[in-house]
C-alpha cells in the first residue's frame, strides 16, 4: 500500500534522524540569522550540530524586514558573500532580500551539515555538576496546546541561546539562579552603531556550558536594539561558532 509505505518511511527516517542526534557536540536552540549563522560554521568545521526552531519555518525575524516590507540592511557584505546571496550597495548600507536571505542561508547551513529539527520547542535545561549539558523538548504543539505530556532530551558539549528575544534559556537559568543574573533581561533604546559592535563584543560563554549570541544577547546584557540590520547577527554567530570550535577542538 502505498498510503502506508510514504507513512512508514517518514516515521522510520525521522525517528534515525533524530535518535542520531540526541547527543551532539553542539545544539542551538533558535533558527533565526544568529542561530543559523552559526550553525552554518560550525557544521562546515566538522562539528556535530543540532539547531532545534520552535515555528514551522527557519528564519526567526529574517523574514518581515522592517515592519513587513521584506528587505533588510547590512553594513559589509563579508558574511553575504560567503553565504552567497545577492547584495546592492545604498549610500553605506547593503540591502539584500529578506526571502533570499532566509533562504540562502538556511541551505548553507544544512548543506554544511546542521541538522535543523522545527516545530520542537526547548522547555528547560539538562544541568549536571553545575554545566549546562543538554536541552529538555517538546513538540511546539505539546507545549502550545499547553498539555500535560512528558518531554525528551537532546544533549551536547555546548548549548547555545539564540532564542532572540527573550533569551529563553538564560531566562530559564535566571528563574532557579537569580543572583548569577541579578539584572532584568530586555534590551535598551534603539542605537544601531552601539548595538551592532555590542551584541558580537559580548557574544561568548554566560554559564558553563550555556553560549549566547544574537539578539539574546542584548537582553542578557541590556544592550540597545538594532532593528532590521543584520549584519552583527551574522558576525555573532560566527564569532560564537569560532570560540566553540577553539574549544572543542583544544
Ligand atoms: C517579533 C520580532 C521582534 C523583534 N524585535 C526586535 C527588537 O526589539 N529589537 C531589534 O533590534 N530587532 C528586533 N527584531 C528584528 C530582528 O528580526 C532581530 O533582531 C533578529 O531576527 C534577531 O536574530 P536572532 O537570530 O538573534 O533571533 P530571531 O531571529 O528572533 O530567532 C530566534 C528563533 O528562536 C526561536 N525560538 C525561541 N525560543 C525558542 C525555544 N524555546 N525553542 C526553540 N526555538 C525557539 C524562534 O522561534 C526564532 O525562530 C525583531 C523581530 C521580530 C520578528
């Protein structure tokens, strides 16, 4: 019966899929730019990487541009042209189409290697001797539909928060461990030069085991904003892919 064969080999190849990648070196939680970004690096150096995305489709905020008009700015074209996508220089900025973006850098990032598991929904962190050792999932529809079901564990060396706003698992760290984040997370006022430096300077390790990058990155450390420009969320993946790729390979 054919009605069954497409059923069982769809079952059959997501469930090796995924029992093949319940231990990684490396799982992002977030398939926005930043989480991508870095997935793209880090599965181009070898390294064993998971990105799990809550919605349906990849892409966090690429996708709108400014307030739905679907281009988004950039200030240099080096990330671009490695990810390929087309670029056209206005006054000091680069504007580039939303679509192609989403789009050319997710298929670098799986053609890489990462593997992107969507519609699961990180709920909280797998924490042993103090490190940060894995992410607690379950089905988006699980936990929008609020029911009772149990979760399942997706573990690696190195977890990354790129859940933008409002860097979810350091909110989850935060909640049992205020004093290690005593400051409210959100971001400050809009300031595109301030942020864009910021957000890559402080993109790094916040707790063994746990690394922030992109926009959660401003409301871990109440950075300003930056709106529809993306290139600090390309070059915080990268900078965040480059310190776990040192580490690792040690
Ligand atoms: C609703 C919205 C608000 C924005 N607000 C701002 C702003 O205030 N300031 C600003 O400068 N720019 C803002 N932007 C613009 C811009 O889109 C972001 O700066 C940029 O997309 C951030 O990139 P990122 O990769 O860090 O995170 P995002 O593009 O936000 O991607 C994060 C991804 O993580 C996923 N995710 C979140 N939690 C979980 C979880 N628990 N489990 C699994 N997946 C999860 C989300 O579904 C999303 O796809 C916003 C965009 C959107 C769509």
């Amino acid at each position: 019966m054919i009605e069954t064969d497409i059923s069982k080999v769809i079952i059959q190849e997501y469930t090796k899929k995924l029992c093949e990648h319940l231990e990684n070196d490396v799982v992002i939680v977030g398939a926005g730019p930043a989480g991508l970004a870095a997935g793209y690096y880090l599965a181009k150096s070898g390294i064993k990487t998971t990105i799990v995305e809550k919605k349906l489709s990849i892409g966090g905020g690429i996708w709108g541009g400014a307030s739905g008009y679907n281009i988004v700015t950039f200030e240099d074209t080096d990330i671009l042209e490695e990810i390929d996508v087309t670029t056209k220089k206005e006054g000091n900025l680069y504007v580039v189409d939303a679509i192609e973006f989403a789009t050319g850098l997710a298929y670098k990032a799986t053609k890489a290697g990462a593997v992107i598991f969507n519609l699961i929904e990180a709920e909280d962190i797998v924490l042993k001797d103090e490190t940060v050792k894995g992410i607690v999932v379950n089905s988006a529809s699980v936990r929008t539909l609020r029911l009772h079901v149990d979760p399942y564990c997706i573990c690696a060396k190195c977890v990354i928060d790129v859940t933008g706003h409002p860097a979810e698992l350091v909110s989850m760290l935060k909640t049992r461990k205020p004093d290690l984040f005593p400051k409210e997370l959100h971001e400050y006022f809009m300031n595109v030069e301030a942020s864009e430096a910021g957000v890559v300077e402080k993109t790094g390790e916040v707790f063994p085991g746990l690394y922030v990058a992109g926009m959660a990155v401003c409301d871990v450390y109440n950075l300003p904003r930056m709106g529809p420009i993306f290139g600090g969320m390309l070059k915080s993946g990268k900078k965040v892919a480059e310190l776990i790729i040192n580490k690792l390979k040690a």
